[in-house]
C-alpha cells in the first residue's frame, strides 16, 4: 500500500481551520506529484471543498531548475478573477529538496508579493506523508488557545533556566517591555508574509547578552537533522561556541553545526527560545516537524525573528534551531522560582 494510501479527513477538516475557509473563498492546491501518491490528500481536499460549495484547483508543479511562475499566473488568474486577497486560499505541499529556488518562487506568486495573488497559504515542505498527518492532527484553534496559555505564563518571567540530564544548563533573563512571545499555530493570517506550515509553538528573542551557559543538543538541528551523539556549545553573553572536547557527535556533523555557526558574525548570537506544543508528534530530522514537538524546546542561533514582533535585535540570513529533549525549564517569577515543565513534561 502506498504510504499516502490513508485515511486524510482529520487532516483535511485542519487544514481548512488554519486556513479560516469561508463561503465565497477559492482552493487552489499546489503539490509536487513525485513521490506518488500525494493524490490521496488531494482527493481529500477537494471533496470537502465540494461539500462546502467551494471552488476548487489543483495544480501538479514540477519544481526543478527550468520552473517558472509564469504558466502558473497565467493558469490561477482567470480561476481566482473577481476575488481578494481574503478569498484566495492555497494548500502547498513539495519537500525542501524539491530546489529550493522554485519553493520560494511559488510562495513569493501566491502569498507574499502584494503585487501578485497574496492569498493566505498552508505550506508544508516535506514529502513525509506521517509528518503531514501528525502536523495536521491537531486543531489550530486549539494550538492557539494553548499557545495563548502558555505565552501568558512565560511573560510573567523575567528570566528562564533550562537544564537537562545530558549536561544543558542555560539562562537568560526577559524583559516584557522589550520582548514579546509569538505563538505559532499554522493560521497563515497571523504573518506578515501570508503563509505559514502546520502544528504549534511558543517563541520569543531573549536579551541576547544576557543568554549565558552549555548547551547540549541531543535532538535535532534545522540544518543537520537528527543528531548522531550530543553537540555541546559554550554560550557567553549571548554568543555560542561549538565544545569539541565535550561534543560527542561525529566529526562530519560537528563540522556542518560549526560552519553555521561561523557563517556570519551574527550566526553565533543566541537568536530565539522556544517551546513545542503539538502532541503525538516525535523527533524526525525536520525542522518543519522538530521545532513543534511537544516536550522539547530549542534555542536558535541567528536571526531573532524582529520582523515578526518578538522585539529581538539580531537580524541576520542564518537562523540554526537546536532542539533539546526532556528539558526542565524554570522561570523566575516575582523573585520566585516557578517550574514550567519537568523533563519535557509540563507541570
């Protein structure tokens, strides 16, 4: 049986929730067809579309080195005439490896360039059809309402400690004049640039100078994937340095984390803090799903995502999230320790 040979209705009933579809709106379903089988979601899709009494394309693309934008324009405009932007509802599916150029051109024709369609667009780059279904499991409603929970909660601290078994310990202090906790959900009207992918998070900029400690990545990285052992970074005032002694990834590995880290000055700053909140999701080697996964959270080094509103100051073109598992994470409260979680349990 083909792994996209299953039962996409819950995923489906999500994805129309993310994406706030409403009477009068117009579906438009872009995917990649290799590997096959993507059509099973595709079928899913438009069959509720139908049932809605809604409008409803899907577009095969091809996504190699000759892609252009072109015929795609050329085919959307006469099936989106006559609606706006809040009508114009797009479902993106094509992995990473599927040339990245081309990825970005679609989104740039679809969501995030004004003079284009700039619709409202769910985008999930992964070929994974478990990580679809995982991501699209749980209700976005839901995700906010539990982001709004714990955004409230964190922004009552005014500095955080995470520590683990396998040797993390790293503070910082926050500052709620200076920062704020952006929730993640998959509602691509919560974004500047109209899309977003599926599944939750809490995420904020810490004051950078202020980050100080070891951290001991033994999830994952954006750009490595799963990691083979423990990448251990020294952390001073803000700014990480890759332990080889104490590191017990492979050398491969901790080459690639280090050339991250040293591509730009400001790829070693401590960037962002954040927390999963999706269950029933695990650690697969991408961040599309990794950053999600409740019970971990992970530190990012690069960009501080200031152009979303977290109040951060390290704008930079690298961005590194490390994921770390069973964390415990403390907060300081009114001069007080609080604990937020145990272990990658929340209290």
């Amino acid at each position: 049986m083909n792994s996209w040979d299953r039962n996409w209705k819950t995923a489906a009933k999500n994805i129309f929730e993310a994406l706030r579809i409403i009477k009068g709106d117009r579906l438009t379903i872009l995917y990649n067809p290799l590997p096959a089988g993507k059509e099973y979601l595709v079928n899913t899709l438009t069959k509720l579309a139908q049932q809605e009494e809604m409008p409803t394309k899907s577009i095969a693309l091809t996504l190699d080195e000759d892609f252009k934008t072109d015929a795609l324009e050329t085919e959307l405009i006469p099936f989106l005439e006559g609606t706006n932007k809040n009508q114009r509802k797009f479902f993106f599916t094509a992995a990473k490896n599927h040339f990245g150029p081309a990825r970005r051109a679609v989104h740039k024709l679809v969501s995030v360039d004004p003079q284009k369609f700039h619709g409202y667009t769910i985008s999930l780059p992964t070929d994974d059809a478990d990580i679809i279904t995982a991501l699209a499991g749980t209700s976005p409603n839901w995700l906010w309402s539990r982001g709004e929970e714990l955004s409230k909660t964190l922004s009552k601290a005014t500095a955080i400690r995470i520590t683990t078994k396998k040797g993390t310990d790293v503070s910082f202090n926050w500052d709620a004049k200076r920062r704020k906790y952006l929730i993640s959900a998959g509602f691509p009207h919560t974004h500047e640039d109209h899309w977003d992918n599926l599944g939750g998070e809490v995420f904020t900029a810490p004051l950078h100078q202020t980050v100080n400690g070891k951290l001991v990545i033994d999830g994952a990285t954006a750009n490595i994937g799963l990691v083979d052992g423990t990448i251990v970074v020294d952390i001073t005032n803000g700014k990480g340095k890759i332990n080889r002694t104490e590191s017990t990834a492979s050398e491969k590995m901790l080459k690639e984390f280090e050339a991250d880290l040293t591509i730009y000055p400001c790829a070693c700053i401590v960037g962002e803090f954040g927390i999963g909140t999706t269950p029933n999701l695990k650690l697969r080697g991408e961040l599309l799903n990794d950053e999600k996964v409740e019970g971990t959270i992970h530190l990012a080094f690069g960009d501080s995502y200031a152009s979303d509103g977290s109040g951060g100051e390290n704008d930079c073109d690298a961005h590194s999230d490390c994921m770390i598992l069973e964390p415990t994470v403390d907060m300081t409260i009114d001069g007080k320790i609080a604990r937020l979680m145990e272990a990658g349990i929340f209290l």
